[in-house]
C-alpha cells in the first residue's frame, strides 16, 4: 500500500510538470453518477436503440445517426460543421449478401447456426465451397511439407497460440493454407464476429469460424457437411456518411493550422440473418460508447479552445463495420490540407472497462507514445495495454496507412462483441469516465502545448 502510495505521488508530480491541464477526476463511483456520465448515457440508450435499429449503411437508423451527432455537434460553442451542413457522403461497394438457405453448415446431418456455431467472411471470392476437412492441428505447428491438403478445408486451433493481432493471425493461417493449396480455412475462436478479412486474407480461400465446440466435434471426426454460397452478381453501391466538425484555434495561436483529427466509428452491424430468426445488435459499446466520448471530447475542447494551438477536427466514421469505409475516404479527402493533419486519436468500444485495463493500440507508430502516454496523469490507476501495431482493424490504421501517427483507445472486447448483447444496460459509466479522464491529458499534450508526434514506419 505504501509503495503505492509513493508510486502515485511520483507520478501525480512528473505529470503536474508535463501537462498544463490536470484531469478531472472520478473516483466517486458507486455514488450519484456524474454530470459526464449522464451524457454519455444519453448519447448511448438513444444510439442503441431500437429505433436506429444497429446503424447500418442505408438504412433510417444510419441518417438518424449522422442526424444525432451532427446536432450535438453543432450545439457545442466554439464547434464548427465542415463539409456539406456537418456531412461527408461517400460510396463503397458493399459486401455480398449472405442467403440463408444455401449458406449452411451440418454435423452429423444437424443444422449448425449460422452467428452462433459458425460464421463466414464475405469477401470470399467464388463464394461457393464444398469440400473434406482436414485437421490441420495447431497454427505454430504446422508443418505444411507434410500434409495433403489441395482442394480441402483446413481445421486450424489457434486458440493456444500466443496471442497474435488478429490481421497478423489471418495472414499466418492464409499463408499455410495457400502453400498447401486448401479451398479454405476453418477457424476454430470463441468469438464468432463477422470476419473482416478484405485486403487479409487471398479472396480465394474461404474462411469460416467455428465455436470451440463445433470444433471439437469435427475433430474427433464427426461427418460435416459445408455448403456456402455467397450471392454473385454486382455488389451494391451502398452510400454513408462520415460527420466532420472543428474546434478553431483562436488568433494567431495555430499559424500553421495544424490539425488534431479526434475519430469514432458511428455504425454498427444492424441484424444477423439467420436460417431461424433475424436478431438485431444494436452495438451500445460497438461503438455507441466512442461516439459517446467523441462528443463529449468536443464538448471538454471546445469549453478550453482559447487554449488550443492546433485545430482540432472531429469525425464520426460511418461504414467501420465494412472495412473502415469512412476512415479511409476521409484519409484520402480529408477537407483540411493532409499535409496540416499532425496525429489522430481514436475511440473504438469505451464502454465496457475491465479490470481497469484500457487497451491503447498504435503506440509503434510514433516516437514520442511511451514517454507521453507514461507521464499523463493516471489518477484512477488504469492499467494500460500498450499495443504497437497501427493496423489492426479499427479506424486508426487509416490514418496510419497516411503516415499519420495516431493511438486508438479502448475498454476491449467484451463476451458481447458482435453480439445482440452488446446492450446498453451493459455499459460500465465510471469506466468510461476513467478513460476520458486519462486520455484528455494525452490528448491536450499536442492540441495545447507544440508535443510532436514523430511517425514511425513499422
Ligand atoms: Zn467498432
């Protein structure tokens, strides 16, 4: 207890040198929730409600979405909406339809369920595939000069082996698959999510999830029956729309107009269509939760703008859930000068803080994370889960793929990722207070002081 005392106190006294704002703080958590927790609240039952219906691309509840955040926005002092009235409209191709009727999994002659027992990436090119399975065993051990895999479907365990970024671990059991020449690859993980597998994985393997207790089943060889089939044919132009405001500096303090772009991804997944049922995931920490901190974030800078020496740009990404569409059209017009644009920070699942662990990832992608993320004020004693990638699949890789150095934030992934109970009554308020009150300071290094960002290549 002492040593952490004089611990705390060490580092209460570096950051009162390194930052001119202090957080606030919230360590009253089991008392009357605070001013920002009820905003948070507010922003995130309306978000995932019933009525947005899981915020999907071209649909009522996208536009209410855009329609929400525009209007807090724009009811912010000091915050101005950029691009079309608060609106940056883009177009994508959108992913191929599942049909439940052909997109089918049995063992032993039953049923499987679709979203529940397994789950199938989109992207898969011939979007059609039949085949044997093969056990491959697991991802580290195999040895592909020794098995006989052409045409077959390959039963990968991943889940012993250490813990890989999940674009790394695609890639890692793409690679094996393609040198044995599989038809595709079954992925044994507790999370079936709708895998995003676009620019991952060779679009002519298909991937498959399967639960760990389907897999159990195939390998101790039950006799399986795959057919999935993917809907050919032109791919739909689906519209969305990213929603941009900006905190100006004031006077002359920005003579460079230097930009902060801080990000949320404001759509979810809407409904899984199953053979049974529709169910709908109405994505309250996915990502009703950063867009939540986003605009409590405008509100905290744009309260403190006579502060500012760097503009901020605040965005709401729409289509992350479709392979960071938003992001990555905003990355490429991004309606303030690219070369202006010196960090970004984002927010992707804020809601769901467990044991006071906050997942930061990108800190590989510019000099200066460490000492800066170090010496920020840590008042409630968040342990931090530094992450050095900046392409893992979230908003950020983005902007890093601009050579932007940039940190995305979050609570993690909860049980209920991508999953009809991703719910509101599941939201941790105080946690979400603790991560705003972390990164505020984080943040304020670079839009209130000159703090560089030096970005690294990885
Ligand atoms: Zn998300």
């Amino acid at each position: 207890m002492i040593k952490k005392q004089i611990l705390f106190s060490l580092l209460l006294g570096s950051a009162a040198m390194s930052f001119p704002v202090m957080a606030q703080t919230s360590q009253n958590t089991n008392t009357e929730p605070s001013a920002l927790q009820k905003r948070f609240k507010s922003h995130i039952v309306y978000l995932a409600s019933e009525e947005l219906g899981g915020r999907v691309p071209m649909t009522a509840g996208d536009t209410l979405t855009v329609e929400y955040i525009k209007k807090q926005f724009s009811e912010i002092p000091g915050v101005e909406l950029l691009g079309k009235d608060g609106l940056q409209e883009f177009a994508f191709a959108g992913l191929r339809e599942f049909i439940p009727d052909s997109t089918y999994m049995r063992l032993n002659g039953k049923k499987l369920k679709q979203g529940k027992d397994f789950q199938v990436s989109p992207y898969f090119q011939s979007g059609k595939l039949d085949g044997d399975i093969l056990y491959a065993g697991e991802l580290q051990k195999i040895n592909t000069d020794s098995i006989q895999a052409e045409g077959k479907i390959l039963l990968i365990d991943a889940t012993t082996s250490p813990e890989l970024p999940y674009e790394d671990l695609l890639k890692e059991m793409g690679k094996k698959a393609e040198k044995v020449k599989a038809s595709g690859i079954i992925w044994v993980t507790p999370e079936l999510n709708y895998p995003e597998t676009d620019k991952v994985l060779n679009r002519r393997l298909a991937l498959i999830q399967v639960s760990p207790k389907v897999a159990e089943q195939l390998k101790n060889g039950v006799k399986a029956d795959i057919k999935v089939r993917i809907e050919h044919g032109d791919r739909k132009k689906t519209k969305s729309n990213n929603v941009v405001a900006r905190i100006k500096a004031e006077g002359n303090l920005n003579p460079n107009n230097d930009v902060v772009i801080i990000g949320a991804h404001h759509d979810h997944i809407g409904q899984q269509i199953t053979k049974k049922d529709t169910v709908y995931l109405y994505g309250a920490d996915d990502n009703a939760s950063g867009v939540a901190t986003l605009i409590e974030m405008a509100r905290y800078f744009a309260a403190r703008r006579d502060q500012l020496k760097k503009d901020i740009v605040l965005v709401a990404f729409g289509a992350e859930e479709r392979g960071l569409q938003g992001s990555r059209y905003f990355a490429e017009n991004p309606l303030v000068p690219a070369e202006t644009i010196k960090a970004m920070f984002n927010f992707d699942m804020t809601g769901r803080l467990t044991a006071k662990t906050l997942h930061i990832r990108g800190v590989g992608t510019f000099a200066e994370a460490f000492p800066t993320l170090a010496a920020a004020p840590n008042v409630n004693w968040l342990n931090l889960n530094l992450i050095m990638s900046g392409t893992e699949p979230t908003d950020y890789a983005s902007f890093y793929r601009k050579g932007i150095p940039t940190l995305s934030f979050s609570s993690g992934r909860s049980k209920d990722f991508h999953s009809h109970t991703d719910l509101e009554s599941k939201i941790n308020y105080p946690g979400m207070e603790m991560i705003f009150d972390y990164v505020t300071p984080v943040i304020s290094r670079y839009v209130f002081e000159p703090g560089r960002m030096t970005f690294i290549q990885q």
